[in-house]
C-alpha cells in the first residue's frame, strides 16, 4: 500500500508573529510517496528536483519519520520518494513539507494513530535538522492548512486560526538561497519592552482582523518590529519589493518565513496577481531571477 502526496509550502512568522503564525498555500509544494513495506526502518528511496542526503538520519522527512516511528509498535517499515519543487533556503517552507508529507503519510498507512495536530511534534524534529532549531510555525500550517498559532512551545499548544475567504498570498521568491540557520544567527536575543508591546499587540489585532474578516485591522497588524529590521538587509531589493506591493493594494508585506522570500497578503486574486506583476517588474528591472506564486490560503 502507498499514499501519493501534495506537502504545500508554507509562509512562517507573517510578520509581527515570529515563530508562532504561519499558513498554508493552496498551489505550490511539493509532492511525496510513502510506501508501507515488509523490511522495518525508514528508507528514502528516491529524491527527485534537489540536491539533498538519502540518509534515513540526514533527511529531514526520514529524521521526521523516526522520531514518529519511535513511539509506536510497527512490524512494518516504509520508503519514502519525494518530488521538490520547492526550492531549499527559500523562505516558503521547504524542510517543513518533506517532514510534514512524510508523517502525515505514515500516520494514514497506519491507520491514524495520531491525529493531524499529534503530528506537529514529530515534523519538528525535521526542522532541528534542517536548521538547528525546532520550530513548528512551518510544519503546523504544512499539516493543518489555514493560519496556524503555536501559542506555546513548552507545552506544545497548536491553534488553527480561521481566516476569511477572500484573503490571497503573493509570494517572490529572488533566486538565492538563504539558510534559516544563517537568518536566525543576525537576529537578537533579547527585545525592548517598547518593542515587544507594539509587536504582540500586532499578534492580537491579525488573529482578531482574520476571525472578525476585517480586512483593514489585518494590514494595519502586519507589521515586525524586531526581526524584519535585522533580516531584510539580506534580501536584495526588499524594501523596494514591500513598497510596490503596498501600493498595489497588498494588506501588508514582509519577510516570508527566514527568507529571501517576501510575502504580500490581499483581499481577492486581482489585487493578488496585479501584486505579483508589479514585483515581478521590480525584479525584472534589477535583472534579477525570481520565481512567483499567487495562493489562496487554505
Ligand atoms: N520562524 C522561522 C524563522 C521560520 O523565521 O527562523 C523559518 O522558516
């Protein structure tokens, strides 16, 4: 038996929520087959678009799977292909859908021992590797859909968040690659109070503006007073790239997750698209490659 999978890429922190919000886009990620065998143990048997470790303990969805597999009795094994489309370092989620798709997959061969939110746990384990830390504000949209909080760590606390129909994605991807663990070594150990009061009182008013569709309370929340400032001078172009999408129309824009991607939200797929034309003439006009997603949250 095998299940055929779509792990969806996923923009972390939107802003003012560092490591606790992410979502879940609807059309890019990549695609995974998990395969239940008689030989026990976890085996990546194939990796197709990218350049990454077949080693079960040097793959993020192989160490996802085992930390998984280690707390149940299984006389089987699996094997794992994975199909990338999303590029490695790109800001949209890459070591999160691997990890995500491949216990997601095992729990459904299994028969669902765990539920969704069970899962989280165990793809956070792909995440230490991939960059060292686990964070869960990839993995939990990867496996939840929607927004997600991760409203604490020490308890895992995972809260999938409504948000209202007509909310659109545009993401831009400038083709460099920029490692999560590199993005979060810039970033400082300690915030003012000042700062800290602006930023969870952006927490509160985006997950207040998405319950209540109140387009205007989410633009006027996305903002990041502490990580942005420390990370956007690695990505090239960026102030550029926010500026135009805010005046075509976008809600907000920041970093997406670690980078270099940048995100933009909007209320309907024209102001979406007309976003994504507009950054991709920024990028065009700076002779730089991009790639460029427009996604409905869901
Ligand atoms: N919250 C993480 C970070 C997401 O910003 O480092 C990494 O994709």
């Amino acid at each position: 038996t095998e299940i055929k999978l779509f792990c969806p890429a996923t923009i972390a922190n939107l802003s003012c929520g560092f490591d606790v919000l992410g979502l879940c886009l609807d059309n890019a990620g990549d695609e995974m087959i998990v395969r239940k065998v008689e030989q026990k143990g976890v085996r990546i048997t194939k990796i197709i678009g990218a350049d990454l470790p077949l080693e079960t303990d040097k793959n993020v969805a192989g160490v996802a799977a085992l930390a998984m597999l280690a707390t149940l009795e299984v006389d089987c094994g699996f094997e794992i292909e994975i199909y990338k489309h999303i590029k490695a370092g790109s800001g949209i989620g890459s070591s999160a859908a691997s990890a995500a798709g491949a216990v997601f997959g095992i729990n459904e061969l299994l028969g669902k021992p765990y539920s969704r939110k069970d899962l989280v746990q165990f793809a956070m384990q792909g995440e230490k590797l991939a960059s060292g830390n686990a964070h869960a504000d990839n993995v939990a949209p990867a496996l939840l859909g929607g927004f997600t909080l991760v409203r604490s760590y020490h308890p895992l606390d995972i809260i999938r968040i409504d948000s209202p129909e007509e909310l659109f994605a545009t993401v831009v991807h400038p083709q460099i690659e920029l490692k999560t663990s590199d993005a979060r070594s810039v970033l400082k150990q300690t915030v003012s109070l000042k700062s800290a009061i602006m930023q969870w009182g952006n927490v509160g008013g985006l997950i207040a503006g998405l319950y209540t569709k109140d387009y205007d309370l989410i633009g006027r929340s996305l903002h990041d007073e502490i990580v942005e400032p420390l990370r956007s001078v690695l990505i090239p172009g960026f102030d550029l790239i926010k500026q135009t999408a805010l005046e075509n129309g976008a809600l907000g824009s920041g970093i997406s997750g670690s980078g270099p991607s940048i995100f933009a939200l909007s209320r309907g797929k024209n102001t979406a698209d007309q976003i994504a034309k507009a950054m991709s003439d920024v990028y065009e006009k700076m002779n730089l490659p991009y790639e460029i997603h427009v996604s409905k949250i869901n």
